[in-house]
C-alpha cells in the first residue's frame, strides 16, 4: 500500500510546491473547521427574524432555491479540490484554469466577499445575544451596540487566532459539537409537534432565544476563515 504522505507529496511536486505545512489536525478536526467556515446555519439564524418579518412565511421556499444553487455550487468546489488539492481555494483554482489575470480577479472577489461576510455576520450579534442576556445590551442604540459586540467578536477571533492551530482546533470542535448538540434535537422536536405548536414554536423570537449556538458557530466560522488564509 503506498504512502499517503509519499503520495500527496508528489501531487503537490506535479504543481511546482513543497510539502511545508504541518499535518497536525485530525480527522473531526479538519470537519470541524470546514463546516465552521461553509456553515450556513450562522447566518440562517441570526437573520431569519430579519427574513420572516419581510417575507413572510414564504421565506421557505426562497431556502429551496438557494439550497439547490449552493449544492451546485458544492459540487464544482468538490471537482476541483480533489482536481487541484493545493492551498488557495478559489485563486489556486483559477489560476490553473484561466491562468494570473483570472486568479487576480477570482481572490480579490473571494477576499471582498470574506470581509463582508465576516462582518455582516459579527453585526447581526445584535439579534441573537441581547434575546438571550440583557447584559449584551452595552448601549441603548441598537446600531451602536451591533458594532460593539461585532468587534468584540472579531477581538476574541483574532486573539484565539494569534494562539496557534492547536487552540484554534480545540474551539472549533466545541463550537461544532455544542452546535450540532443543541440544534439537531431542537429541530427534531420541533418537526414533532402539531402543526399550530410547531408554528408557535418556530417563530423569529424563539427561535433566536433557542439557538446560543449560533454564538459558536460564528466564532468558528470566524476562526475558520482566518485560520485558512493565514495557511495559504
């Protein structure tokens, strides 16, 4: 049976790289930081009062749609990281199918939507954590308060970040199994109920009191995203 390392190293030599980075997270682990960092769920949340008070409950099937683009989507990243197993995502990949100046373009695109992203996310803290604590409610001013605990956030990432691989691993790992934990049994319970408690317990307002594991999931996520950039 050949050696995997011997393997991998070979595959990167193909692309003109040397084996650098240190293998040191394990399996759950390397789960851990990729659903952390692809997780819908953290935004889904964090803003489906914000949906559902505009929309409706036809919110639903807009889900539907972006479900079926995202999955299409997954499929292509798939294709061409077990195509192109190399640091870099989304430039690495471009740079190997449309050469520089289509890589250029595709990580500036990645960097821009990362940054909003992170900081879309680290705002709409706001509507999760004053619902579970009135002591998250620092300032009377909603908008300024969002902003500080954004910050907050993106502090503690960093911090964390700064640490080192090994204590990055250990919080994603608590944020998935505590996310994964407090959400799969709510939902099952939830999907169990008649169809008027069901609505009754599904509302924005529940809903957000019921799922502090967003807070974990959006560290992780944070992590995530620095945690790999810094790797490639």
């Amino acid at each position: 049976m050949p050696d995997p390392t011997s393997t991998d190293t070979d595959d990167l030599a193909g692309f003109g790289y040397h084996q650098r980075l240190s293998r040191t997270l394990g399996s759950f682990s390397s789960f851990a930081a990729g659903f952390s960092y692809i997780s819908i769920l953290t935004g889904m949340f964090q803003l489906f009062g914000f949906g559902y008070g505009f929309g409706g409950p036809g919110l639903f099937w807009t889900w539907l749609f972006v479900l079926a683009g995202q999955f299409a989507v997954a499929l292509c990243f798939a294709e061409l990281g077990a195509r192109f197993p190399i640091a870099g995502s989304v430039y690495q990949w471009s740079k190997q199918l449309a050469g520089r100046a289509g890589a250029w373009m595709a990580g500036w695109a990645m960097l821009v939507g990362s940054i909003v992203t992170v900081a879309a996310v680290s705002i709409a803290l706001q509507i999760v954590l004053p619902p579970i604590w009135s002591g998250f409610q620092v300032f009377t001013d909603n908008t300024v308060n969002a902003v500080f605990l954004g910050c907050c956030l993106l502090i503690v990432t960093t911090i964390i970040n700064i640490l080192g691989v090994k204590v990055i691993s250990r919080v994603n790992n608590i944020g998935v199994f505590v996310d994964w934990s407090a959400r799969s049994p709510s939902s099952c319970c939830c999907c169990s109920l008649p169809a008027a408690a069901r609505m009754s317990c599904c509302t924005p307002k529940t809903l957000v009191r019921g799922s502090p594991a967003t807070v974990f999931s959006a560290m992780g996520r944070h992590l995530s995203s620095r945690s790999s950039c810094r790797r490639t």
